[in-house]
C-alpha cells in the first residue's frame, strides 16, 4: 500500500492542470490493474477524466477524488516517510483514501463500484450533475475524504461563494472628489451589512474575503469588487442569506451593484447520514476495531451532492492523519490497511443485504 500510496503522490495532480489529471487517472488505472487484476475505465464526464472500477450500475458507490490543491512543486520534500508519519502533497486530502479505497476493493464481486472525480477541489463544475446522477441510483455511498482524528463524518456544511461588483464614478481625489462616486465607500456599508448576515445558531459563516477596489492613489474609486464565503448546516439559512445579498440597497443612490454566484453544495445533514453511521461502527466492532465515532464538519465535499440527490451518504472513511491544504499535510502509515480493512468489510455488509 505505501508503494502504490507514494507513486501516486509522487504524480502530483493539481485540479487547474488537466494533463496531470488525466496522467495522474492512468496511473491509478495502471494500479488497478496491479491491484485487483483489472484495469479502471477511464471516462471522459464534461472533458474531465474519472476513473472506474466496478459494476456498471452500483448499488454502493465509493467515490473519491485525485485532483489535489498544490501546483506542482509548491510542496516540498515531494514525498517523506518518517516512522509511521507520510508527508506529500494531496496526501491526506486524498490520495491515501484513494489507496485505501483500491485495495478495499479486492474480493468485492457484488455491485459496487469505485469512483473517481478530478476537479472535486475547485467545487465540482464539471461532475456534480455526474456524482447526482449515480448516487440517485445508488443505496450507499461511501465517500472517502478523510477522517477527523479517526472519526467519519455525518454532517457537512452546505457553501455559497458570490461576488459584489459597486460600480461607482471617477474623480480627482484632491481636486474635485465630490464629482465622483465612491465605490470603496459604497463597498464599506455593504461589508458591513453582509457581515451581519451570520447565524451561530445554525453555524452560519458570513465571510468577506477578497477585496479590491481603485487604480491609483489619487482617484476616487469607480469599481470595488467583494468576494464572499458563505457556510451552513442549514439550508434554509443558506437561502436566506442568498435572498439578503440579492437585495442589497446601495446608500449612495447613484452607486450601482452588480451581484453574481450562489450556491455550489448543499448541506450533507444527518438524516442522510446516521443510518449508515450506525453500520460502520457495526462492522468496525465486529472487526475488533475501538469506536469510530462521528462529527460534523465545516468543509464539504462531493458527499454533499450525493445526499442531495437521495443518497444514503457515509463520509470521512479515508486517510488518519492531519493537515489538508497545509504545508504540514500528512498520513499515519500505521493505520492504512486497518482503514481499508474497514471499508471492504462495510462493502460487503451493505451489499448482503
């Protein structure tokens, strides 16, 4: 398994980089082949390449992804092992769960199929309406992003990412500033309002993130462009804070908005998770594995697709360890073949039904 695991960090994959990704396919087919004695598919879905081993139409679904966030060389050393600690970049956010997930397979004969997606990092564009598609069919999917200390994840927050264009008027800053219209002071009062639109309650995050405004010193603003990160386990709050940025009013009357995005993953919520929770932690007792355990999470996943579209979900199945999209990021060694252990087993007992 480290072998496999370090030959398929060592391809570094990043999701912008179509040529990687479809390197990065061929070699996780050319492991299939080594693996399990048969090579994946390799599917073209809007221009991407996914990978699949498996039954034409699962019952149960085991999806992950290989595209990674690192451009290449921005991850360095590219590969180190010491004791039972694996760095690399895309380690933990997913190549072990993928790794995990292959050799999960073997034995598996019923109808099941290993998927995986290239562009899950960047939000999915090109195979959320692919991922919706065979979930619906499915009874399970088991998604293989990775764990919290150990623990499988029941609950994701749902993400919105929108962008404010203030659209204002130029002037000289020093000679005649009351000719223009201030774009950064206009994009100031709605900061301030969309910050306000949070919720603790339901984990709400409201977030402003990138700004920018101007193009030089000396001028009144004409433009000022917002993006904005917005989080939640609600779905019903993501709605509502949907409809808040749609109307926002400017206070300069003569500033002129332009607002663009919405929502790009639902929330994955807990009636679509616990059932098959309560199975994992079935077969990881009959194993004689400790608890699981289970959480939720602020990020969300491809997982979140697959609930929305009926699915029964089971998220957080891949790699122990810590640090994805962090220059820390790694993998305990220790516990890969436990983990894959789990996953086969979970297959089977699913598929028994």
């Amino acid at each position: 398994m480290l072998a496999a695991l370090e030959a398929l960090v060592k391809l570094e994959s990043p999701t912008e980089d179509l040529a990687a990704c479809q390197d990065v396919v061929r070699l996780a087919s050319e492991l299939a082949t080594t693996i399990l004695g048969t090579p994946a598919q390799i599917r073209d879905v809007n221009g991407r390449p996914v990978f699949w081993w498996g039954a034409e139409n699962p019952d149960v679904v085991v999806l992950a992804h290989l595209d990674t966030v690192w451009p290449k060389g921005s991850f360095t050393p590219l590969w180190k092992v010491e004791g039972n600690k694996a760095t690399g970049p895309g380690i933990f956010d997913m190549k072990a769960g993928f790794i995990q997930a292959l050799y999960a397979m073997k034995g598996i004969t019923g109808s099941a199929a290993l998927v995986a997606t290239t562009d899950e990092e960047t939000g999915s564009a090109t195979s959320r309406e692919f991922i919706k598609e065979i979930s619906a069919k499915a009874k399970a999917v088991l998604v293989l992003e990775a764990s919290l200390n150990g623990m499988v994840k029941t609950g994701r927050k749902g993400t919105a990412m929108y962008q404010i264009k203030i659209h204002g008027k130029a002037s000289h800053a020093g000679l005649e500033p009351e000719k223009g219209i201030n774009s950064t002071v206009e994009m100031a009062h709605a900061i301030i309002a969309v910050a306000a639109l949070e919720n603790k309650e339901h984990g709400t995050t409201v977030v402003p993130t990138m700004l920018r405004a101007g193009n030089s010193t000396n001028t009144v603003p004409d433009l000022a462009v917002l993006d904005i990160d917005i989080r939640s386990y609600s779905m019903d709050d993501l709605k509502r804070v949907d409809a808040a940025i749609r109307n926002l009013k400017a206070v300069n009357a003569d500033a002129r908005y332009e607002i663009t995005g919405g929502f790009n993953r639902p929330p994955l919520e807990t009636s679509s998770t616990m059932a098959l929770y309560e199975r994992a932690e079935k077969v990881a007792k009959e194993l004689g594995m400790p608890h699981l355990g289970h959480a939720s999470v602020g990020g969300a996943s491809d997982g979140n697709f697959a609930a929305a579209a009926g699915a029964q979900v089971l998220d957080g199945l891949g790699a122990i360890g810590d640090g994805a999209h962090a220059a820390h990021e790694w993998v305990d060694i220790s516990t890969l073949e436990i983990r894959s252990k789990l996953l086969n087993a979970l297959i089977k007992d699913l598929l028994d039904d």
